[in-house]
C-alpha cells in the first residue's frame, strides 16, 4: 500500500516539473491535473479493480471544459471523442457479454473512455486504446510467464483468466499522448 502511495504523490510531482519545463503554462497546468487523475484512477484500478466514479466525472468535466484552451483538441473534436469512446467501448463491453457471457469490461472502463475522448478527441483516441491494449498485453504474457515460472509447470490455469485493469493502462496511454500532442503544439 506505501507505493500506491508514494505513486499517488510521486508522479504527478514529476509530472508537474516535466510540464513546467517543456510546455507553455496553460498546457503545463492541464497535464498535472490529467496526470494526477489518470494516477488516481490507475491505483484505483490496479489495486481494486474499480475507477471511481467521482474521479471518472472530473476527469470528463476538465477535459470538456479545457478543450477551448488546450491546443490538443477542439471542443467539437472533444464531443465526438467523448461519445465516440463511451459509444465504442459500450458495444464491446455489450458484445463480449453476449458472446462469453460474463463481463470482460466493466462500465467503468465504458465511462474512461468517454472522459479520455473529452480530453484527446476523436482522433488520438484509436491510438490511445491501441497503446492501452498493448500494455495490458504485454502485463498479460508477463504475468502468465511469471505464473508459469522456470519448471514449465502452470499454476495459472489459463492466460485468459488472468483479470487486467484496462482502465489503468488507458490512463497511461492518455497521458502519454496527451503530452506528445501538447508539446508538438
């Protein structure tokens, strides 16, 4: 639980020094608060499995309200993201329920995805969810090799049983491109 904490406090810290010494002011006070969020909702997700609505709700309403200034979408580009994302991600959660009949993802990760199209647009969004899954792929393997272990014998029963936290690893990818697009700006 101490580094839960320590990340909650050291990451947006670092944060706000890369955003003060590489962006305009404005942009720099949007990526701390984005970073800081996105930090809070990861821990949330990796340690409980659960993002937290209230900080799901913030993050949405920062990322509308910042559109106009941030350089990185506009308001229109923001809409569309925000339903774009809500809109995509639902029918997936809806498809995978259908066909496998439990859930695969959880509305929260619905409602991250909305907020996380407010904050890139429609555009960064595909690219955002791209990286997302690719991290969560790479965790995937990584802790099935690690289950698996040096004597070959499982102890997992199956890699697709291993339980992710997208929503984490959605954060990363947001704050990571958010960042790229603000300092190309």
């Amino acid at each position: 639980m101490l580094g839960f904490t320590l990340a909650a406090i050291a990451v947006p810290l670092v944060a706000a020094v890369l955003a003060i010494t590489t962006l305009p002011w404005m942009q720099a006070v949007l990526f701390t608060i984005l970073t800081g969020l996105s930090t809070a909702l990861a821990i949330g997700d990796f340690h409980h499995r659960h993002l937290a609505d209230s900080l799901v709700i913030a993050l949405a309403g920062i990322g509308l309200a910042a559109s106009p200034v941030s350089f990185v979408t506009t308001p229109t580009d923001a809409v569309i993201g925000g339903l774009a994302g809500g809109a995509a991600f639902w029918l997936v959660a809806l498809g995978y329920r259908r066909f496998r009949g439990v859930d695969g993802l959880g509305f929260g990760d619905v409602k991250l995805a909305a907020a996380i199209g407010l904050w890139l647009g429609w555009q960064p969004l595909a690219h955002a969810v791209l990286l997302a899954c690719a991290l969560t792929a790479g965790r995937a393997v990584f802790t099935h090799r690690r289950a698996i272990g040096v004597s070959g014998a499982s102890n997992c029963t199956s890699i697709r049983k291993v339980r992710l936290p997208l929503g984490a690893y959605l954060t990363v990818a947001t704050v990571i491109l958010w960042y790229v697009r603000a300092w190309l700006v």
